[in-house]
C-alpha cells in the first residue's frame, strides 16, 4: 500500500532541508510517494491525492485534500487562524512539531534574561 506526502515549503522554510527530508523519507519508508511544492497554486494541485500534507495548509489548500487523512503542522505553536472551520470541523488528525529549536530557544532565553535583569 503506497503513501502519499505532500511536503509545503512554510514560509520562511528553507527548502534544503525539505528536500533533505524528502530524501531520508524516501530511504526510511519503501512505498511512499512524496510532492515537494513551494507555492500555494502547486499545493492545491497536488493536494487532492495526497493522504498527509506538511507545512502551512489553509483552508483554500485543505477543502481540495480529498483523501487527506493527517496534516502536521510546522510550528509547536501554531499562529491565530491556523485551525480554520474545514480543519476542525474535519476527521483530520493534526500533530505539530515538538523538541527544542534554536529559534524558538534563544527567544525563551533573552526573555528570560530581560526578566531577571529587571530584578
């Protein structure tokens, strides 16, 4: 049984790393077919026979996902109006990233910082 990704470029995503992913997914799992897109219009074509999609999905992409089955979500904190209705409303599963990332870290850090220095 085949699997079908679709791989969004978020914004501000650089797409090496997709494509690096793109490449160690298709090494780890045998029967998965992967799009890589990078814009909204190749998003919306590709996203009808894909059974999960990664990346920025909004609601114009996600209502043409026919068989979407799972959207992850690249953020641990996703921004306001990323769940829209057709999401919630939907038997989608969504997960989104979890660990630690530099960006986010040194963020957390520098507030941290602030604060104590205010005493």
């Amino acid at each position: 049984m085949s699997f079908k990704l679709l791989l969004y470029a978020p914004d501000g995503h650089p797409e090496h790393n997709l494509h690096k992913w793109r490449d160690q997914l298709e090494m780890e799992i045998p029967d998965i077919e992967i799009d890589l897109v990078t814009s909204e219009g190749e998003a919306i074509e590709a996203i009808g026979s894909a059974d999960a999609a990664f990346g920025n999905i909004s609601a114009e992409i996600f209502v043409r996902g026919e068989r979407l089955r799972w959207v992850a979500c690249p953020q641990a904190g996703p921004p306001s109006g990323w769940y829209h209705d057709d999401l919630v409303n939907s038997d989608v599963v969504v997960t989104n990233t979890r660990e630690i990332y530099n960006d986010h870290i040194s963020t957390h850090i520098l507030a941290f910082v602030l604060a104590f220095a205010r005493g």
